[in-house]
C-alpha cells in the first residue's frame, strides 16, 4: 500500500481531504472526454447554454472526427462524464398549477360530458379532438447549463429575442393522427419568406388567439381531420376556457360543422387536456433541442454592431413542423388516456414522455430538471 501511496502521491494531494478513495470507472475514451470538456468551456465562456441534450450530440461528432467505434453517448456515460469533470446543473424552481378545491367533482361532470356524447353519437377516436395554444419565443435558452462548480456568474447567450412572442395551435386525435400546426406571429402582415410545406401561418398584432384567429383555425385546420370536409360524421372538440372559444360565432360555427364543443374547466388543464398532460412538453423538448444545435452550429449573420440575428421565421416553422412529425401516435394516444377522455389505451405502445421518464429515472433530481420545460409549470393568459 505505501508504494501505491507513493505511485498516487501527487493525486492523492490534489483531492479533497474528505475522500477516503478513488472510486467509479474512469474514462474510457479520455482524449474524447478531455475535448468535450473544453467544448464546453468554450461554450460556457462565450454564454452559450450547454445541455445533456447537446453534450451527446457533440460527443457522438467528436467520436465520429477520432474514428471511435461502438461510441453511443447515453444518458448514462453523460452523467459519468459531468461527475468526472465535476460539471453541475443550474437550475430553477417553478410553482405548479393550483387545483381548485372541487377540482374532483368537476374532474368527474367534465368526464362523464365527454363521455356521454361519445356514447350517444357514436364518435370515433378519429372524431375526437383536442386544440391547444402553446405560446413560444424566437430564443428558447434554458434556465440551467452545464458549468464548473463554484462558477460565481452563469451566463447563457441568446440572440436578444427570448422575449419576443409568438403561438403554436397544436391539434390531434384521439386515434393518434396530428393537425397541421397553425402559427400566429406577432406582425401586422404575413412574412414575405417561403415556409415549409405542412404548416399553416398567420399573423396579428398580438401574435395570440382571438376570435377570428379560432375561426381561421376551424375553417382551414380543423376541417383537415378526417371526413372534416363534407362534416358527415359527429365530432367532439375538446378545448380550454378562454374567451376566444366561447364566443356566439365561434359557437355557431362548430354547431355547423356537426360538432360538439367540451370546454375544459379553468384550473383542469393540467389534469383534462391531453395535449397539456402528454404531448406539449415533449414537442417543447424538441423545439429547444433544434434551438441549441442552431446556436451552436447553424449558420448566423450579425449586424453592423455586432448583434447576432433571430432565427428567420421560415427556419423557426422548419424547426416547428419537424418537432410536430416526430411526435409519435402512442404519445398522442396515451395523452387522451390519460385524461380520461378515452377508456383504454393500446398496449405496448411506448410514448414519447414515457421514454423521456425512463431515462430521466436514471438521474438525481438537478439533472432530471434540464430535461423539463421552463414553462410547463406555468399559466398563459396571452401576450401584452
């Protein structure tokens, strides 16, 4: 043991005086580790977030430039990884949805609604549809990075628009089949840019829904489900309580295209909209991912002082309907599950948020947080 303390002489000096061994795995790729960390460094030193969805992603190029085989990059090793190069998370606290007090006896009328005009009209799940607002930015920064323990100042860079406001309105079935998303920017005019197919753009001044936003949504989106067309088949429209959804024209309107309107109860939408419950934090997930990769590595053009630009719009819509096709049908379905909405739920049907808790599983609590939405946990009224 004395030879093996001399051999560790300088190691054992540099450790805190607590450690009573040299415990854990070392590195099995340590040229690819060592690179990484200084990527990092980099990163954080000129304000860029770092995440552990960009940490495997960089590692996975890296390897691919070494000619390292057989190199995956999971949740695992990037955990190790941080723990060997005593990286942290930052992280935040946010305050959750307060249930109103008779949130159970509402939960059940709003249930037995839905399900009542399921059963006495004979909706399919193809019928059954759930519209939600999702409000974005142009930057998407996290509110937690990857850092040096004991740093005094975290910085993350963005482009000076993670205030400037725009909506998503997400639309799915019951069946697991998706509508196209329909974005609402905050402009008075359409932006002269060429968007990507399957998507729907529109444009106020508030960049939020109203009324003759909702109806847009009905006359262009909403007839696109199936048989929406000829409005030959009952439908129920699944949607939350505010004001743009409740107005006589709106109301009219869905009793013309044979369809039932079940407007959720303020305070439930945590507990009775699907896309709330299952499929809005995942297709954030993967909004902020596309947002990191193009911070990192995309194309920029800066103005004449300096300031790197947004995203164009068509760029951010590319992002949108990407993130939107690879939300899978089983999320969707599970969602509605979930809700009570529909009764069963196929089996062996893995969802995106299912896959995202299994692995989130495998951290502490600090680490598991980067993976959530900053504001999944929040209440929207609309942009001012």
């Amino acid at each position: 043991m004395v030879c093996k303390w001399r051999k560790l002489e300088n190691k054992l000096r540099q450790v805190k005086k607590t450690q009573l061994s040299f415990r854990g795995h070392k590195a099995r790729w340590p040229e690819l580790e060592e690179r990484l960390e200084r990527w990092i460094i980099e990163q954080r030193t000129s304000g860029r977030s770092v995440s552990t969805v960009t940490i495997p992603l960089k590692a996975v190029s890296l390897a691919e430039e070494m000619n390292i085989e057989h190199f995956q990059g999971g949740p695992s090793w990037c955990f190790r990884f941080m723990k060997r190069c005593h990286f942290s998370i930052r992280t935040r606290t946010t305050v959750a949805q307060q249930l109103p007090a008779d949130y159970k006896e509402k939960l059940a009328i709003f249930r037995s609604y839905c399900s009542k005009h399921i059963g006495d009209k004979n909706i399919q799940p193809s019928h059954i549809t759930n519209m939600d607002e999702v409000p974005l930015t142009f930057d998407i920064p996290v509110s937690h990075t990857v850092e040096k323990k004991g740093t005094s100042t975290v910085a993350i860079r963005t482009t000076g628009y993670e205030k400037s406001s725009f909506t998503v309105v997400l639309g799915c079935h019951a069946n697991g089949q998706k509508l196209p998303p329909m974005v609402i920017f905050k402009r008075k005019t359409l932006p002269k840019e060429k968007f990507p197919a399957g998507i729907i753009i529109k444009a106020n001044e508030k960049g939020w829904m109203d009324e003759e936003m909702m109806k847009e949504w009905l006359r262009e989106v909403y007839v696109r489900r199936p048989g929406g067309f000829f409005h030959a088949s009952p439908s129920l429209l699944i949607c939350g309580s505010m004001r743009a959804h409740l107005t006589a024209d709106v109301k009219k309107l869905v009793k013309q295209i044979n369809c039932e309107l079940a407007v959720i109860p303020g305070g439930l939408t945590k507990e009775l909209q699907p896309l709330d419950i299952g499929v809005n934090r995942p297709f954030k997930v993967r909004l902020r991912a596309a947002w990191e990769r193009w911070m990192t590595d995309g194309d920029h053009s800066f103005t004449k002082s300096g300031r790197q630009r947004r995203a164009s719009y068509a760029t951010i819509c590319q992002w949108i309907v990407d993130a939107w096709a690879n939300m899978s049908a089983g999320t969707v379905v599970r969602a509605f599950a979930k809700a009570g909405i529909i009764s069963e739920e196929p089996h062996g049907t893995e969802s995106d948020s299912d896959s995202e808790e299994s692995e989130l599983g495998m951290f502490d609590g600090d680490l598991a947080q980067l993976f959530n939405s900053d504001t999944e946990d929040e209440d929207f009224d609309g942009f001012d």
